[in-house]
C-alpha cells in the first residue's frame, strides 16, 4: 500500500513539473508600449546595490564609465587639449591674448 501512494505522488510531481514547464514555456504577449514601459522604469534596489557592489570592486570599470559618459558628452580630455593650446599661445605677447575673444576673461 506505502508503494502505491509513493508511486502515485512521483507521477503527480512528474506530471506537475511538466504542465509547470509547458506554462513557463508559453512567451507572454508584449506590446512595443510594454516594452518601452519597462525599459523606461528605474532599476530596482538590488539592481543598484549591485551596480554599487561593482564599483567598489573594480574601480576601473567605474572609471571606464566616467569616460563613456564625457565622450557622450562630448568633453573627454578637453582640458588637457585646451592646455596644450594655451601652451602653444602663450610663448606670444599679451596682444595676442587680448586679441582673441576665447582667451579674454570678460
């Protein structure tokens, strides 16, 4: 009798486990609004704390985002290249200073 209840509960969990398997299976319907909606939604807390989590273990991949947002912005090393023309201007008089509106500090 124990046999043929252990046996009937390993079919009904076979038997479970394939109709749970079928259901995940199935993709959900998703509009391109549903997919703009969560694409657009904030990352939840643990996604933070783990983004957080990164930085502090790889500092050079923060860094490495740092630079992809000035390059985005459009300001990646842009003072280093601005010193290297004031250095090349400044070898000149102070007339050429005043004559050019960048360098004038009006």
């Amino acid at each position: 009798m124990t046999d043929l209840i252990g046996l009937i509960f390993f079919v009904l969990l076979i038997i479970g486990v394939w109709f749970g398997l079928r259901a995940l299976a199935n993709p959900r319907p998703r509009t391109s609004e549903d997919f703009e909606k969560g694409a657009s939604e904030n990352s939840s807390f643990t996604g933070a704390l783990l983004n957080a989590l990164h930085d502090v273990t790889d500092p050079g991949a923060r860094r490495a985002t740092e630079v992809r947002q000035q390059l985005k912005d459009g300001r990646y090393q842009k003072k280093k290249r601005e010193g290297k023309t004031a250095g090349k201007q400044g070898a000149g008089s102070e007339t050429d200073n005043e004559s050019d509106p960048a360098l004038t500090d009006n």
